[in-house]
C-alpha cells in the first residue's frame, strides 16, 4: 500500500503519527510523508530564509529514519488557507503520492493551518483521479478509495479516538524521528516552556492507557461515501 501522512509543519508528523508510520515502513508499504508549508516561521530568533533551510533538513532527516519519500510542499508557514492556489498543490501532492491511506489533521485542532491542510485533503481528495482538471503539475493518479485518517491534535484536545495503533516497539523510533528537529525541541522550549520529548512520552503513554499498552497512537476514521471499510488497515 501507499500510505501519506500530510501535516501542515514539520514536526507535526512526528509529534502525532510518525510511530504508526515506521511500521506501516517496518511492514513493507510504502510511505511518504508530506509537510505542507516551509516551517518558516516557527523560531523568534531565526529568520525565515535561515530557519526554512534548517527545517527542510531536518525533515528529511526525520524521514530518513523510517525510509519515508519527502514531498515538501512548499507554503509559507502560518498561511494556508482553503484557496485555489492551494488547493491546486494540494493535488499535485496526492497524485505525487497515489496513496491507499491518508492521514491528516483533524478540524477540531487548535492550529489553523492544521485544520486547513485536513480541510484541503478533503477537498483535493476526488481531484487527484480527474484527468480534466486543469492547470495540474501532475497527471491524475488511480482513483482509488483512499481511506482517510484523521491523527491526534497536540494534547489530544476535544478528540476522541475510534482506533489507536500499537507504537510500544517503535516508539524509540518515533523518538529519533523527533529529535531530528532540533530546531523546534530548543523552540518549543523557549517560546512555549513546552519539551516536546516529553510531551510525546506522556501523550502516547496516555493514549497507550486507554488502549491497553505502553505507547499508542491515536486516530478517527473518516466515514464518507463509498469509504466504509470491511478490514482494518491500521497497523
Ligand atoms: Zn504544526
């Protein structure tokens, strides 16, 4: 299968669903992982055509780890928005990937261009397999009924979870994958007094409790036409 994981900054993947990547990696499927905007904005100190630079790598650092392919999607950080221009990458990215199983941010995040880049999946969705779209980069891919996912928020806020995946074997993985992004752990510590290594232990810890092991993942499956789902294709 081809799975994408598509995430407004870099560090969102790894923060709420990189564990349920590496064993979709680990399993033999094909995984990309897409970062929709540039991360350029995400430091007080660095400026952006510096801090851009930095994150690019270390995202594909990240993505290194697991074997993942990188699409990079380009977007000023802190400016998605649900527009034709972005709708038209958005696309580009989904055809680029041809995936069986998306997963994304889901509306009830506290980031808007969290809640944009799920808003934009949904709405690229049944474009990516239109031939006669206009004015793509990329021809359309296969029409598949790509089964959507929607991960975790930071804090797990106002989300309720219909399926969590077992991370307890991968989740040093899931560490390694994070702490590429040097740049946002010395961040989030100075902006926010947040350390983010912890954050993912406690979250998926507490995840992990209510699904009955160590370190778990969280996700809601997005029911839509002809996406009822008759086996289990998490991890
Ligand atoms: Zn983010």
């Amino acid at each position: 299968m081809n799975v994408i994981a598509i995430a407004a900054h870099p560090d969102d993947i790894e923060i709420l669903c990189a564990g349920t990547l590496a064993l979709y990696a680990q399993n033999g499927h094909h995984v990309t992982m897409a970062v929709f905007t540039d991360g350029s904005m995400g430091d007080a100190a660095i400026k952006p055509d510096e801090l851009r630079e930095i994150r690019r790598k270390e995202t594909e650092a990240s993505a290194a780890v697991i074997g993942a392919s990188l699409i990079w999607g380009g977007v000023l950080d802190e400016h998605v928005f649900p527009d034709a221009a972005q709708r038209k990458r958005m696309i580009d990215i989904l055809r680029e990937a041809d995936p069986d199983i998306i997963i994304t941010h889901s509306p009830g995040d506290y980031h808007p261009d969290h809640r944009y880049v799920g808003q934009l999946v949904f709405d690229a969705y049944f474009q990516k397999g239109l031939p006669f779209i206009p004015n793509q980069d990329l021809p359309a891919c296969r029409f598949a009924k790509a089964q959507v996912y929607l991960m975790d928020n930071l804090g797990g806020i106002g989300f309720n979870p219909t399926e969590y995946v077992d991370i307890s074997g991968v989740f040093d993985t899931k560490k390694k994958m994070l702490s590429c992004h040097k740049s946002q752990v010395e961040a989030m510590r100075d902006l926010a007094n947040t350390d983010v290594m912890n954050m993912i232990e406690l979250q998926s810890g507490f995840r992990g409790l209510a699904a009955g092991c160590k370190y778990a993942e969280a996700f809601c499956r997005l029911d839509a036409y002809q996406r009822g789902l008759t086996s289990r294709i998490l991890p």
